[in-house]
C-alpha cells in the first residue's frame, strides 16, 4: 500500500496486477488499484478533478485530466471516506503513476491534495512476467 497526506486528506493506493486482463504476448499488461480517500481534517470537501501521470518501463508518459473518478464527484464530510477501484493498462510489464486530486472546501477554496506514486509491476511470486 501507498500512502500519502495533505490538509488532513488521507489517499490510500493499493495497486494489483490482473494477468488474466493481460497479454505479454501483445505487449498489453493491466493493473487494476483501489484508492481510498479519508478526510481526517475539520472541513468538508469534495473531489472535482483528477491529474494522472502514468509512466511506463521505457519513459513514456501519459498525462491523464479529467472530472471526478470513475464518473463521481464525492463529498467527504470529517471522518468520512470514500473508496474506489480503476485500473491502466500498460504496454511494459512495469511502470508507476503518480497524481492530485482537486479539491474544493465547504467554502469554495479550491486546492490540490497529493496521490503518493506507485509502482506498477507485473509479478507472479518474485518472477517478472515477460
């Protein structure tokens, strides 16, 4: 698991490789990762944006901006959280992502929170899959 922390915002990734959504022989290798989000602070707040930056074996990187997750645009009240699951395909058996929400408090103070980086690798045991 991932961890990072801004303005009392936890964000949680675990990231999960799914060789049956995969095929080393296409050079096509799919994770799946479960984020959750826990507003440990005293505001309310909601999540309007996401910015990915996803990275594969060889360098190349993909930005990735869009409203919400999976569609949705939750609001966390204090103590509350929120859980989700997505996933990326890759054309390397490893890479990582790393990105922010956007956020908006009960007062209209937009602000970014960071998703820690993450690795992405397809593994069975300690053998890479090729």
């Amino acid at each position: 698991m991932y961890r990072a922390e801004t303005r009392s915002i936890e964000v949680k990734v675990t990231p999960k490789y799914v060789p049956e959504r995969s095929s080393s022989e296409k050079g096509y290798y799919f994770w799946a990762y479960t984020i959750a989000i826990a507003n440990h602070g005293r505001e309310t707040v909601q999540l309007k944006t996401r910015h990915w930056r996803i990275t594969d074996a060889n360098g190349k990187t993909q930005e990735v901006r869009g409203a919400g997750v999976v569609g949705e645009e939750p609001v966390l009240a204090p103590g509350e959280s929120y859980e989700y699951t997505s996933g990326v395909p890759l054309a390397t058996p490893s890479g990582f992502m790393v990105g922010t929400y956007g956020m908006v408090s009960d007062i209209g103070e937009t602000f970014d929170i960071a998703v820690p980086a993450f690795s992405l690798d397809a593994t069975e045991g300690r053998r890479v899959v090729n």
